[in-house]
C-alpha cells in the first residue's frame, strides 16, 4: 500500500496477515534499495522471499509504483497485481469517473463490505483523510477527501511567524494554557469536530445508519476523544489487497 508518506507492506498466510511494516515513501530509492530493505525486515522475520507465491500493489504515487513492480520482480520473483482499471473487486463504483477513485480506497471499500457488511463510512486518516460512503446494497456511492491533520500542522507552523512545530498529542484540556498545548487542541480537537461534523453530514445524506470504520496511521488519536467512529482496523486496506488479489487468482 504505496501512499504519499508511508508505505505499508504486509505479508499473509493465507487469511492471516504475518508480518507487517510501514517504511517511509522515498521517490529517491532504487530497486535495490528497497529490495534489500526488504529481504532484511524478510530475515528479521524469519520469513523466506522465494515462498512468495503472488503480490499486490495499490498505488496513490505513481512515480513509484513501477520501482516497487520492479522490486517484486527482481528479489521476490513474482509479477505484481497493480490495483487499477480493469481488475476485479466486486465493487460497482458510482461516481462520475470509477477511475478517479484512489487504489487504497478501493481496497478499504473491499475489506469493509466483506468483513463488516454495509452500509459503511469507511475514514482513512493518511496524509489525505479520505471519507468512503458504501450504500446498504454495496454501491460506492463517493467520499468526501480533507486534508490530514499532520498538513495542517504543518501549514500552521510554514505560514506563521511566531507558531513553533508542535507533537500531535493530546493535551490535557481544551482550553489551553500556552501556545503549545493551544496549538494541540485546536489541532487535535479541531480535527475531531470537522471528522465528526462530515461524517454526521454524510450520514444525514445517506439516510441509514452506516457503521464507521477507521484506519490509517492517525486513526487511533482520534477514536479515542470521539464516538463516531465504530471500530478501528489498522490493516484493512492490507486485508482489501488480499481479498482483491484472491479475485484475480
């Protein structure tokens, strides 16, 4: 799962994820530099590149997806299922281009109607955070798409003179008591008004009662402080590209 800032790889056993580890996404690596970062967390694993039997790439970057098509290739010696056009998922997709949907959402929208049935809001909390609707028969219906709260931390801190870089915690109140920990709430609490206010809007639109999945790197800071989010799955766009490639066997 190639994103804008991670890269989230997993390894399964079937239905059972084994192995799992999230890398910085570097334009600048080369094949062998990811190949051999690879087949090291492999050994640290005890687990053996040539057992892999078939590999799935969903790509929101595409300089890099051909490097990690490549990768496979070359250290694990099997050709890549790429998430795009043209392959099976299951999903009718109902928005004006099916094509505009990131691969990443696509898995999500995968795992979600086969593990927790729908209708679904599916937020992923990744340098975007992306807002999936999946209708009580199943349809895509669309999403709304925010930016993440590490760029909005980030543009408090570029486009201010005076507002230091700050840690993405939790402080202990709302109001706060200096700049750091009020820069804190209104990051994080902030954050949690407008995840809670779209989610609210997208179920009012819905018109049903649709289950909150979350995922991405970020999701357990918000749970946490809200209770619009059901249930948290670290691994469910991993859990989709499996569920995906198993359709294309």
């Amino acid at each position: 799962d190639i994103g804008n800032t991670q890269t989230v790889i997993g390894v399964f056993l079937k239905d059972q994820l084994i192995a799992n580890w999230r890398l910085s996404t570097d334009r600048r690596k080369t094949v062998d530099e990811y190949g051999i970062l690879l087949k090291g967390l492999f050994a640290d694993c005890n687990l053996q590149a040539d057992k892999i039997t078939k590999a799935i790439i969903a790509n929101v970057v595409p300089p890099v997806s051909g490097l990690f098509e490549k990768v496979v290739e070359k250290y694990f010696g099997v050709s890549a299922l790429v998430v795009g056009p043209g392959i099976k998922t299951g999903l009718s997709i109902k928005i004006e281009n099916p094509r505009e949907v990131g691969a990443n959402l696509v898995a999500n929208a995968v795992a979600g109607v086969n593990m927790y049935g729908p209708p679904l809001i599916i937020v992923d909390f990744g340098t975007a955070t992306a807002f999936c609707a999946i209708a009580p028969n199943g349809d895509y219906l669309g999403g709304a798409i925010a930016p993440g709260l590490n760029i909005i931390s980030e543009a408090l801190f570029r486009y201010t003179a005076e507002l230091p870089h700050v840690r993405l915690s939790k402080p202990k109140t709302v109001i706060g008591k200096n700049t750091i920990s009020g820069m804190q709430s209104g990051l994080i609490y902030g954050y949690i008004g407008l995840v809670e206010g779209l989610i609210n809007r997208i179920k009012s639109e819905m018109n049903c009662n649709a289950k909150v999945v979350a995922t991405g790197s970020l999701s357990e800071i918000i749970d946490s402080e809200t209770k619009s989010v059901d249930l948290i799955n670290p691994d469910l766009t991993l859990e989709g590209l499996r569920l995906i490639a198993e359709l294309n066997s």
